[in-house]
C-alpha cells in the first residue's frame, strides 16, 4: 500500500508539475467559455436579423389580392403600381393557375438567395392567407377563427416523493450529456496517459528496476490512481474556474436575455407562454439536483476511468512501442464508443427503457449510459446495482489486467496474440 | 546468506532453468557465469521474486524468500533504465523510499554516494542531461544507496569505459569487505574472474561447473608450467611430455612444459637450471573461460 502511495505520489508531482498541465489546467475553462460564447455570440447575432424586407408579389390568380399580412420583417406588396422599384428584395410570382385547393407553382425571384428561416416566413404567411380564405369559404367567421387558436404550453414537473420539481426534458438530457461526455472524454484523455506511462517505463527499461522493488500490481496502481488524481485536480479546479466564471457571466447574460424576451414578446402571439417557458427551463436547471450529479459523475468518472485504465495498462504492458498499442486499443473501447452513440440517440429518447436500463448495468458501459440517465431519475436500487457492479468489474478488470501487465512488462521481442494475453493471465506466480 | 534450492523454470515449451542450485556466501563474490541466453537472468528474475520459479525455493539468510525480503537486496539488472526527465535527485530520493528508507538517511546516503564518485555536480540534473556512463554510475548509486545485504548486478561493467569500470570494482570489492555479499552475472567471464569467489558456469539452463574459483582451476589443471629463461634448453628433456617455446621481445624464452605423470617438479627445475638461467617459473592454470569452453564443448 505504501508504495502504491509512492509510485502515485511520483506520477502526480511529475505530470502536475509540468507547464503543459498548469496551462491547459488555467485555461480550460475559459476557453471553453471562449468556444460557448462565440457559439451563442453567433447565434444571437443571427436571429437578431432585423433589416425589413419588402417582396413584390406578382399574383396572376388573384388570390391574395386583398394583400399579404406583414411578418418576420417582410412586407408584401401585391401587384403595386411601381413593380420596377429596386427596393424589392425579391419578387414572387403566383401563376394563374394557383387556387386554393392547388396551391402549386409559386416562384421566389430574387438576386440574393433565402435562407432557410426566411423561405419558411413566406411560405408561413401564404399558408397563413389561404388557409383564412379557406376557412371565410367554409363560412367561418374571422373572431369566431380567433376565438378556436389556443396555445398551451405543458410545465413538465417531476415528483419526488412528496416534493414536486420542475422538470424539462431538454435540460435533463442537457445535463445528463454533458457529464457522460466529460466521462468519455477523461476516460480516453488520462486513460491515454496512463497507457503512455506504462510504454514509456516498458521502453526505457526503468521497470524491471522498479519491479525489483515494487510488486507489477503496485506499481500499476500507482500509477493508475496518481493519474486519476491528476484528472480529478483538473477537473477540481476546472469546476472552481468554471464556478466563478459562472457567477460572473450569468448575471450579464441574464441581463441580455430579458431583453431578448421582452423585444421577441412584441412579435409574438402569446409572450407568456414563451416567457414561462423559458422560466421553466431555468428553473429546472436551478432545480437538478447537482450534489447528486456532481457525486454520481466522480463516482462514473472515477470507476469507469479505473476500468478502463486498467486494460489500458495491460495494452501497454504487451507491446513493445506506444505505436502498437492501436491494435488493441479499438476492441477495449468500442463498448466506450458505443455507449457514447447509444445515449446520444436511444437514452435520451427513452432513458427508462430496457436497453438503456440494461446498458446502465453493464461495467462497460455504465458510466456513459447511467450518467444520462441520472437527471432524468432513476430508481434508487438501480442506482446501487449498477455502482456495485461497476465495482466488482472493476475490481475483477484491474486483476486480470494485472495478470498481463506483471508478464507483459518483462517481455521484449514479438508482438503478443490475443491468445497469448489469455495465456499471461494464468501464468503462476 | 543467499541459498537456492533445485530451481527449475519453463517458458512455453523451453526450458529456462533445470534444478538449479548455489549457495552465495556473506563478505564474498559469486560469479554467475554462462553465455548469452544460459537463463542468468531468468535466476536472477527469481531470486528477486519477479517471476517464481515452477519448481525449488530460494532462502535468504534461512529464511523462504518472499516480497519483504527483497528490501535487502539491491539489483542492477542488465538493462538499465532510469526515467529521463527526473532530476538525479530526485529519482535517488524515489528509489530509496520505495526500498523502504526513510527519507533522511536516503539524504544521507546520497550524500555519501555522489561525494564518494564525485557527482555531486549532477545533483539537480535531469538523467537526459547525462553522458550514457554518467547514468550508469547513477544506476549503481541507486542499486546501493539502500546498503542491501545483497548485491546483484548483472552485467555491471558493460556501458562503462576502463575508468569507471575500475571505480565500480572497486567499490563492488569495498562493499564485499563491508560484509555485503554479491552475485556477479555476466557472460565475459574474464572480466570478473578475479572478482569472484565462487562461481556457478550456466549453460542452456544447467548449471555445468560450480565451486571456489581456486578450487575449480585447480581441479581442471592440466598440470602445465611456464619457465622464461635464458639460454638453450635441449629439444628433449627426461620426464617432459612435450614443450611450447615463446621468445619475447626482450630475448627471454618462455616455454609451456607438460611433465609426464609422477615426474617431480623439484627434479624438472634443477634439471632446467643445469641448461639455463631460470628466470621465471609458475604453474599455469587453466582461465574460467577454458574450462567453460571444455566443459560445453564436450557436451556439445
């Protein structure tokens, strides 16, 4: 145990101490924050598209005669005097032909191409005139029209016992993704580092050094864990970082948010639906349960890391360069990799479901799958199952990988075969 | 001191070891000798609990050797390797510990050490900063800087030029007389034949040839002696099988004679003295590396 401490007291000082790690451990955050705001930046800057546009409508059928209502900043003009004015941003030609039950052949003419949203607005509106025509054919009043539209805006909750909370899917799967991303991500990001520990020490010849005085298992460990230290510092500090980067942005993006609501309500038909919406979906976020995400995600991240480290190890072990660890690197992370594509898709679609369930109990793919599941809620006794077979996986991958790390460290020359790993692991002594 | 008892190891149909047995003695040298590939390594692997053997046990100081006990040995094993970006201190102070010293006489101890082959110089150097016999030396400080009752140094003088081959020997005999005792492996058996006390000749996995060093070449003898002399000497001579002449530079003669069987020594050389001036006569034994290429040649 106390060299254990040792050799992990080693790998830590010498990877925390290096200049790569405490910048990349610094800058994360922020230039997370950087990539995140320049997303939203982006996005913003987009929708806060406001030049008005006119469109010159050349309507041969003659049914939208009675004009075209103004919308998303396009005002229609419908057979206008001047059809040779140049502030037309485009021109729209309703053929003869075009009535209400065969509404086909509309062309859009213009010297700027649309964008998606913008072709969607038109349409919208022409849909929105003839579908009025229809319903005055059918001999329905226009207040009676009004009186039948009716907007409702479901405020998902989730009962916790006696307690209600507020629940929004979008957020759950929100934050469920997130931690099963930063899972995948730091199993292969320091599980890489410890693969490259292992070829470093097997290719430098310092092992059979340390070996001489240190147990092949300690000596795994050691560095397992030191390196998992190394994540979790920063991961620690990336969390602290982040903490106040949070505090000191959220109120300015609040701030710009109310605006956006107050200025989006002015087009909009029913302002307080979205507005609660909105609430809604903030306060469900405020209302996730952190404590027990932030402790279910180290507990993923800590055991999947160990897991998935360990075979990492073995790898390394085998072979004699960092170069051939690829052969076997793919085989011992696709269950990784397929648990990452499984909870993008059917985990979020159906997080309680069986696959899902049954996904969120296997070792392997636990941590991502659970991870995704947790925000959403998951049983109290699945939640104890699936930790404690994470455990016993891990505990029983780690002595197999040690069974082939402890052989696989001393051996030089030819690349082993999958049969032969299978043979180190009942090798005596 | 260091006892092992018929030990046998196979590897995937080969066999690496075959009923093994040696026993090296405190305050002396034993010489591990045998080709490349004879399983040197593989013992050592065992003595040192990396690998256990299929068969036999190995006991230290009467004691079953076990993890605990291998804090009193030290290893330098044929490959050497050191982590390249730590500081020589640094990696001193890591080794210590993991033998189990604390972290006050592993400063001590370094002191000692890098005083003794004057390196303190090198202290906060990284290993990568170092010529390759520079970290050799480090690597020999860091197999001693434990004080083990145990010495095992495979192939210790390959890397090093005549120097600090010298220096290691003579720190490898300070510590023999400092009561440690030392198992010397290594394939130039030349090298360590002064070295060396007792000795086990390993060949493809057996042990050919085992004993004192004085004791060995006495018993593979082939009763042959050396004169250099002065003058003539007849070309047949009563009680000399046969004779090998040599003239060195200096015009001295020297001759390699094979007395028959029985014939006196004493009546040989009042027999040479009556010819010539003697100069110069010893018995001449045979080297370790003779015997050993006897000994397999025969069984070859």
């Amino acid at each position: 145990m106390k060299n254990i401490l040792l050799v992990s007291r080693r790998e830590y000082l010498s990877r925390v101490r290096k200049k790569s790690f405490v910048i990349m451990t610094l800058l994360g955050p922020f230039l997370v924050a950087l990539f995140y705001g320049a997303i939203i930046w982006l996005a913003l800057s987009d929708s806060q598209d406001n030049e008005e546009r006119n469109i010159l409508v050349l309507d041969e059928s003659g049914i939208f005669s009675e004009g075209i209502e103004s919308a998303s900043n396009f005002h229609y003009f419908v057979n206008p005097a001047d059809t040779q004015s140049s502030s037309y941003f485009g021109t729209l030609m309703i053929p003869s032909d075009f009535n209400l039950d065969h509404p086909d052949g509309a062309r859009y003419l213009s010297s700027e191409s649309l964008n998606i949203i913008q072709q969607n607005a038109i349409e919208n509106q022409l849909e929105k005139t003839i579908k009025a025509q229809k319903l005055v054919r059918a001999g329905l009043r226009k207040a009676t029209l009004d009186s039948l539209q009716t907007h409702v805006n479901i405020n998902a909750a989730k009962l916790d016992g006696d307690t209600i909370k507020e629940d929004s899917s979008a957020v759950n799967a929100g934050a469920g993704m997130i931690g099963a991303f930063l899972i995948y991500l730091f199993i292969f990001l320091y599980g890489v580092q410890v693969m490259k520990g292992v070829a470093e020490e097997k290719s430098n010849r310092i092992v059979e050094v340390i070996i001489s005085s240190v147990k092949p298992f300690d000596l795994m460990m050691g560095k397992i864990v030191g390196i998992a230290l190394v994540g979790l510092t920063q991961i620690f500090v990336w969390i602290v970082l982040s903490g106040i980067l949070m505090a000191v942005i959220t109120p300015m993006i609040a701030s710009g948010q109310v605006g956006e609501i107050q200025s989006a309500a002015q087009n909009m038909e029913h302002p307080m639906a979205q507005i609660q919406q909105q609430g809604g979906a903030l306060s469900a976020l405020f209302q996730l349960d952190f404590v027990s995400l932030i402790l279910s995600f180290l507990f993923y991240f800590i055991t999947g890391y160990l897991l998935y480290s360990a075979m990492f190890a073995a790898i390394a072990s085998a072979v004699d360069a960092e170069t051939d660890t690829q052969q076997f690197m793919f085989p011992i992370t696709i269950p990784l990799i397929f648990s990452m594509a499984i909870a993008q898709s059917l985990v979020i679609k159906d997080p309680n479901g069986e696959l899902a369930t049954w996904l969120s109990m296997i070792p392997f793919t636990s941590p991502i799958v659970m991870m995704v599941r947790i925000p959403f809620g998951v049983e109290s006794w699945q939640l104890i199952l699936s930790m404690l077979f994470m455990i016993f996986g891990f505990i029983a991958v780690t002595w197999l990988a040690s069974r082939i790390y402890r052989v696989g460290i001393l051996m030089y020359g030819k690349k082993p075969t999958y049969k032969e790993l299978l043979r180190w692991m009942t090798y005596k002594g | 001191m260091l006892k092992v008892e018929s030990v046998s190891k196979h590897y995937a149909g080969k066999t690496a070891l075959n009923n093994v047995s040696l026993e090296a003695h405190t305050g002396k040298i034993y010489g591990l000798l045998g080709p490349n590939g004879a399983g040197k390594t593989s013992l050592i692997r065992i003595i040192t609990c990396i690998t256990a053997p299929d068969s036999g046990s190995v006991y230290f100081n009467n004691e079953k050797m076990q993890s605990r006990l291998i804090r009193e040995i030290g290893y330098l094993p044929e490959e050497r390797g050191l982590y390249r970006k730590m500081t020589v201190s640094d990696q001193a102070l890591y080794f210590g510990q993991l033998k189990g010293m604390a972290k006050s006489s592993c400063l001590e101890q370094m002191d000692f050490w890098f005083e003794r082959l004057d390196m303190q110089s090198w202290r906060k150097k990284k290993l990568e900063e170092l010529s390759k016999g520079m970290q050799q030396k480090v690597q020999f400080v860091l197999t001693v800087l434990h004080q083990p009752k145990l010495i095992i140094l495979d192939e210790p003088f390959s890397g090093f030029d005549p120097i600090n081959a010298e220096l290691i020997k003579t720190e490898v005999m300070r510590l023999r007389d400092e009561g440690a005792s030392i198992l010397l492996s290594t394939h130039r058996m030349e090298s360590v034949e002064e070295l060396c006390d007792d000795i086990s000749l390993i060949n493809q996995g057996e042990v050919v040839l085992q004993g004192a060093v004085k004791e060995v070449r006495q018993k593979y003898k082939k009763s042959a002696y050396m004169i250099a002399y002065e003058g003539n000497l007849p070309a047949e001579m009563r009680g000399i099988q046969s004779m090998n002449h040599h003239q060195r530079r200096d015009g001295v003669i020297e001759t390699t004679m094979f007395p028959e069987a029985g014939a006196s020594l004493t009546d040989i050389l009042q027999m040479v003295s009556s010819h010539v001036h003697l100069l110069e006569y010893r018995e001449m034994l045979p080297s370790i590396k003779d015997i050993f290429i006897q000994l397999v040649g025969k069984s070859a």
